[in-house]
C-alpha cells in the first residue's frame, strides 16, 4: 500500500507538468511521420537499436531526425552510419538541448552512460518526447525518484528497454505461472559468467581520446565533480558511482522477470559480496559477485522465496542461467522447457503420507533470449522496439513501462549496497530508500 501511495503521490506531485505544452507533447496521428531524435550513438544504438529502428520504419511510419553526442568522434560516426545504413547523413548536436530546440522530435531513443539514463529520460518527457530508455533505468534512488515522478505526471509513453518482456518465450512463462500450474516459486537461481578481461575495456579509445573532443563537464551530470579521466568517459561500467557494473548491466535484464512474473515491486531484503579477484587493472566495480534476495508479500514475512544471483568475468563455467523452481519442478528460461525436474518424488511424497508431485514436460514457445553483446536486430529486441512504435499511435501501455524500470532498480541498487557495505540492505516503503545497516545508501 506504501508503495501505491507513493506513486500516487509521484503523480500528484507533479501533475503541474501534464498541463504545460512540454509535458504533454504532441500526440501524432494515425498517418502522421514520428519522428525520432537519438540521444547517445553508442554502440548499443549502432549495432541493436539503430538496425532495430531502420528495419521497422516503413511499416510503422517512423524516421529518424538527429542524433545528439557529446564527443565529437561519436557524431562523426553517427553520420557516417546513417549515410550507410539509410542514405542521408543525419544531423548531429553536441548536446541535449541542441537536439530538443533544432530537430524537435517527437520521440527519443535513450542509449547513453548507465548513470545518465534516468536523466536523460526525464529530460526527454519535460521536452515532450515518448522514450525508450536502455536499461539500467537508474543507478541511485534519487535519480530513480525523480525520473519517474516527471514520467508518472505527463501522458508520455515509455519503453524502457528490458527486452525480455517482449521475448515470446518469456510470455509464455509469465501465462504459464500465473495460471497457478507451476505451484508456489521456492527459489529462482540467476547466473551470468563470461571469461572476458576486454569486456567493458576501451584501449585504444581511451588512449586517443582527449577532454577537448567532448564535454566532461556535462558528462558527469548531477555526479560528484571529478578531473577529467578517459576511463571514467568510456569505461564507465568499471567504475561507480558513474556504473554499478553487474548489478546495473547484467542483473537488471534477470531480476526484472522476478517483478513481473510475481507483481513484487522489490525485494524484501538482499545480502551480497564480491570483489576484484583477476582483473585489477584499476577498475572499482567487480569482477565477481553473488547476491542472495529475499523475495515475498511485504506484510507477510512467513511467505517467500529466495533469488540466488551470480556472474564472473574470470570463467564462462555455468554460461547464463535462468531457472525458477517449484516443489513439483523447474521452469529453465536458458533451455525454455518446463520438467518435473528436482520435484517430489514418489519416493519421498509416500515416505511423508503425500501424493508426489512432478509437473509435466513441456516447451515455453517463443523466441528466448539473446546472450551475447550487440547482436543485431535480434528477435527480442526487433519485438520489443515494434511494441513502442505501436505505443506511440495506439498510447497503450507498453511491455516495460516506466515502473519497470524503477522496480529494477531497487533491486539493483539494494544488491550494490549489500556488495559494497557488506551489510543486509532492506527497502524503506515510505521514504523510497535503500537502507544498508538501517542507514540510507549513497554514492
């Protein structure tokens, strides 16, 4: 109930910016053009949602109109892209607000530094754009508060992208378990292990790049005011408070399922631990890191189930796993079966007077999803951009609205916490905290 409050709250609050023009935008019509302004040509937005975007703008009307980057490199190759992949070189800005005044879009796709998603979200809601906004949605509460109070008080439609919410198989998994034949979730294990020293190391980049060919200064947003540090600018995943690392860029995709196929806004508590075991070339955020949550009822203590998270950078043993486990069996979301797996066995049910239980084999139907970096216009993500596309005509509510985001978040920044404090981090309803040790987490 907390919980609903303070959204309702949220959305009061800031219900003054539903009423100006730059809240609530322009609605476009059924035949009207949507025209789309990048904020961020990363490489996630060069090779995923860029191809994404390119091979659905026919049928869904839309286009492209400027791209905005505050590294000079980055805009030279967004044109250069763009004239490849779509015949015209699109026009670059060096900032935010250049993008928003000169191109004005209707919508905006969010693909920038994980500390600045929230931000740039919430920049593009006040400017009148619907976004879709990469994942992590963000990696401190207040970023987190204040991103969805101005989404929750506009008419602005969001995406936010965790993918898995538009992945058929996961569709089919989330029917499957609400319809209450998988029993009770007693645990779901999560693992994402690589053997990757590169993975997030830029080399060569870093040692061309120079302060001059960007802006440093607005990098670091509402961030603790640092010199400048090339590492900091395109390794920013090594290093908080600008990443939490695996929490915000591997744990966000495989929590978010726990949220929507329970409806559990976070978790009750997380206990976690980690450290820099192999790979200590200076970086602050983790090589290795297991998390144990405590998922349930928030009023109800005697009733749940634990979520066991895992990932190394330093063996790919394991790969990545996602299983939820019932007494009658498992539902393995990396295989997409459903077996009677580790459930009760006669043997064991007859010894106790119980009947056993073992659900039946099956296959989750659908597209799973994909496990490597940048893969294209992979299916999932193909899906999950047509479903914004189709938001932004129909205003429906997409796959991974807002709130999405800032469920996963909680989780993250409470598994973060616990790593970095070594103390149990639980969540404060009213105030919307991260407590670790009773005290509220900060950068």
């Amino acid at each position: 109930m907390k919980r609903r409050d303070f959204l309702h709250q949220s959305t009061l609050a800031a219900a003054g910016l539903a009423t100006s023009a730059r809240a609530a935008g322009r609605v476009p019509g059924a035949n009207e053009r949507i025209r789309i302004g990048v904020v961020g040509f990363s490489d996630r937005f060069r090779n995923t949602l860029g191809p994404s975007v390119k091979a659905l703008a026919k049928d869904h009307n839309v286009e492209l109109v400027g791209v905005s980057d505050i590294w000079n490199r980055r805009r030279d190759e967004s044109a250069a892209w763009s004239e490849k992949e779509l015949g015209a070189a699109l026009p670059t800005y060096r900032n935010n607000e250049e993008l928003y005044e000169k191109a004005k879009p209707d919508a905006v796709i969010v693909s920038t530094a994980d500390f600045q998603h929230a931000l740039h979200l919430a920049e593009g809601v006040e400017a009148g754009c619907d976004v879709y906004c990469e994942k992590p949605f963000a990696e401190t509460m207040a970023d987190a508060r204040h991103a969805l109070k101005v989404a929750k008080g506009s008419d602005r439609i969001i995406q936010i992208g965790s993918q898995r919410r538009s992945g058929g198989a996961y569709h089919a998994a989330n029917d499957y378990l609400k319809s209450g034949d998988f029993g009770d979730i007693v645990c779901v294990e999560m693992t994402w292990n690589v053997n990757q020293p590169g993975r997030w190391r830029r080399p060569d980049l870093t040692a061309s790049i120079k302060e001059g060919d960007t802006d440093w200064e607005r990098y670091q947003m509402n961030r603790p005011k640092a010199a400048w540090d090339p590492r900091k600018f395109l390794e920013y995943r090594l290093f908080w408070p600008y990443s939490s690392g695996i929490p915000g860029q591997w744990m966000c995709h495989q929590i978010d399922t726990v949220h929507w196929f329970t409806g559990l806004p976070h978790p009750r508590s997380v206990s976690a631990n980690g450290g820099i075991y192999l790979w200590k070339d200076g970086r602050s955020n983790f090589d290795t890191m297991t998390a144990v949550f405590d998922y349930g009822p928030l009023d109800d203590p005697s009733k749940g189930f634990q979520v066991i998270y895992s990932s190394r950078f330093t063996n790919a043993a394991g790969g990545i796993k996602e299983i939820y486990y019932s007494n009658g069996g498992e539902l393995n979301l990396d295989t997409r079966q459903v077996s009677g797996r580790g459930g009760l066995s006669r043997r064991h049910a007859s010894a106790m007077g119980m009947e056993p239980n073992l659900l039946d084999r099956h296959e989750l139907k659908g597209e799973g999803a994909a496990t490597a970096a940048n893969t294209g216009t992979d299916p999932m993500t193909l899906a999950h951009m047509r479903n914004w596309l189709e938001c932004l005509r129909s205003r429906k509510e997409t796959h991974a609205p807002v709130e999405a985001g800032y469920s996963h978040s909680i989780a993250t920044i409470m598994a973060n916490a616990a790593a970095r404090t070594g103390q149990r981090v639980t969540f404060d309803e009213e105030n919307q905290e991260v407590l670790a040790g009773g005290k509220v987490f900060h950068l």
